[in-house]
C-alpha cells in the first residue's frame, strides 16, 4: 500500500519532529539503591518507542555505578505505554525499570520512571492565552512527562485571569489533569475549552473526539507550537472503515493479551453473539500478522491505537467495538465515538 493511499486521517502522520534534543532525568541513584535492597543479579529496562535509541546510553550509566557481577538487560519489546510491560523480562530480573510512563498498576517489582522534561512550558502557555484561549473559564490537560510543571502551569493561568477546571480521572490515571492516549477521563471538566500542553497530536485528537463540544487547544512547549485539533479528517477515516465493513461476513475480534490491555467481556460477546466471528489472541498487532487470515473485516478491543494510529495499513477493515456494532446495524452511524480504556487493566 502506498504511502499516498492511507495518509488521509492517519495518525502516525500527525507527530511534531523535535527542533531541539529533551533531557530526561532517568532517576539512576533510585535504581541503585532498588539493586542494593534487593541484592539483585539481574536488572531489566524497558523504554517506549521513541526512547530505545536511549537504552544503550543508560545501560552503560549504569554498568559504571552498579557492582560488576549485575548484568543489565535492555526489551526490545514494542512498548506502548504502562499498560505495556515486558512481562517476558519482568520475570527473569531482579530489578524491573519501566521508563517514559507514570505507574498505570502499582507493584513492587517495577520501578516506573517518568522522565520528565526539562521544558520551560509557560512560552507555549502564553501563545495559547495570547491567541486561542477566550472566556474565563478553561481545562487544562498534559502527559506524564510534563506533570513536573502541571501547578506551574495552573497557577500561571489562574495569575492570568483564568478559572482553570482540572479533575484526575480513572484509575488508568496517576495524576490530576493527566490524560493517556487511550483515556481522556481528566478532561471531563466544566469548561467549553481545554488546553492541552504536550507534543504531537495524539493525544488531543482523540480528546478533541471524545468531547466534540469543547475546543482544544494545542500548546506544543518543545516546539512552542500552537494549533487547534481538528478532527475532521481522522472522523472521515473511520467514517470509511465502517461502511466497507457493512458488507462483511466474517470478522475476526482481535483479543491482545498483552497485560493491561485485554478486554475480555467485549471479545467473548462478539463472538458469542456472532457465528462468523472467530476470536483471534495476539500480543503485537500489526498489518502483517493479521493478512493471512481471510477476515472481511476485524474488530480490535485491545488498544485503541492500533485502531486509530494503524487502522489505515490493514488490508481490511480494523473497527473498535462500537464501530462494529454499527457495522452491524445494532447502532446508528452518527452514534460514532472514539474509542476509550476507562479502569480496564
């Protein structure tokens, strides 16, 4: 499939690239001190996506300061988020570090290290009061890695005239204010206007479809880009998914068994009620697993991202399970919502 061909309303296409390199705070003396306590051989780490080239960098930081006869161990397993663990790795280390995510599950085994920017984000906050925000009232929203400067940011547009509404939402959530790329819980506010400050788009693309009625504002501190999220292409997207899946009579349900993102009950319904619905496990969803199976279309109740970042690339039709019960006439077409994690671990 051509690049041209799946770009409208893909979301892999919609990050912002880094102008300039972050800086993390990787917290090496707390996993010392894990290492010293538990009298540990093994140390496992694991990072997201975006921060594997860092591994290696950290592996060696730490081989200086740890005892030699510890050996560091670096996943190269896809990691996702929180709920993605390496639970391969989990088990075979003494000292499990899960870096880039704030705890979505607490456990003594793990060490979760948020890694929280260095970013001055009052610039971005400015542009968004100076140009976008109006009226009295607004939400505020970030990631983990920007909660360091949450109050900061709370108090600076409540300095500038601002009744900010902010809530922690479900239990996938460590923080007030913190939204997930699957949960937007914290935004539900009483306010007709979010501010949402972090990179790339994400995460307010599907915040902006979770809560239609509010307008969200973009902040972008690394770059210091401000925009509104426009959901129309990404609707139009989905929109598409939906009716080439209405003629479908075979369904393949997606069941990932990957920990923290397994919704069990959905699948089993699907199939239970559907004859020409076949439960299919897998840990990593991706286009190329899924093309030998003669499927009309599939439905996903694993993550909602390999649905919205990836749902283009399928060679068929890849729906959520609401989108599915459109398909199949249980619901109307302008029912259509994002889809969400709300407290499923």
């Amino acid at each position: 499939m051509s690049q041209e061909s799946y770009s409208e309303g893909d979301l892999r296409n919609t990050g912002m690239s880094l102008k300039h390199d972050r800086e993390w705070d990787y917290e090496l003396d707390r996993i010392v001190e894990a290492v010293e306590e538990r009298d540990a051989d093994k140390v496992g780490l694991q990072f997201p996506e975006g921060l594997k080239r860092r591994g290696p960098r950290v592996a060696d930081d730490l081989r200086e300061i740890l005892p030699e006869n510890v050996t560091v161990l670096i996943s190269g397993q896809p990691c996702y988020g929180a709920c993605d663990l390496d639970t391969f790795l989990m088990r075979r280390t003494d000292v499990f570090v899960h870096f880039g995510h704030s705890p979505m599950k607490e456990s003594d085994k793990i060490i979760y290290v948020p890694l929280f920017s260095n970013v001055d984000v009052l610039p971005s906050v400015d542009r968004a009061i100076d140009e976008e925000l109006e009226g009295d009232d607004v939400g505020l929203v970030t990631t983990a890695q920007h909660m360091n400067r949450f109050e900061e940011m709370r108090e600076h547009l409540e300095d500038a005239g601002y009744t900010v509404h902010t809530r922690k939402g479900d239990d996938r959530l460590t923080h007030e204010g913190q939204v997930l790329g699957c949960n937007y819980a914290s935004a539900d506010i009483d306010a007709d206007q979010i501010l949402y400050v972090g990179g790339g788009k994400f995460h307010p693309l599907g915040l902006a479809m979770e809560h239609p009625d509010k307008k969200v504002v973009i902040a972008d501190p690394v770059n210091n880009v401000l925009t509104i999220a426009d959901t129309e292409k990404f609707m139009k997207q989905r929109y598409g998914a939906v009716h080439r899946a209405m003629d479908a009579e075979k369904f393949g349900v997606i069941f990932c068994t990957k920990i923290g993102q397994g919704r069990w009950d959905q699948a089993e319904e699907i199939v239970d009620n559907n004859d020409n619905a076949y439960l299919i496990t897998m840990d990593e969803v991706t286009p190329d697993r899924l093309r030998n199976f003669d499927m009309d279309a599939f439905v996903n109740t694993g993550c909602p991202r390999i649905t919205t970042d990836d749902g283009p690339r399928f060679h068929k039709p890849m729906l959520t399970p609401q989108e599915y019960r459109i398909a199949i006439g249980e619901e109307p077409l302008d029912a259509l919502e994002f889809d969400t994690f709300h407290g499923t671990w």
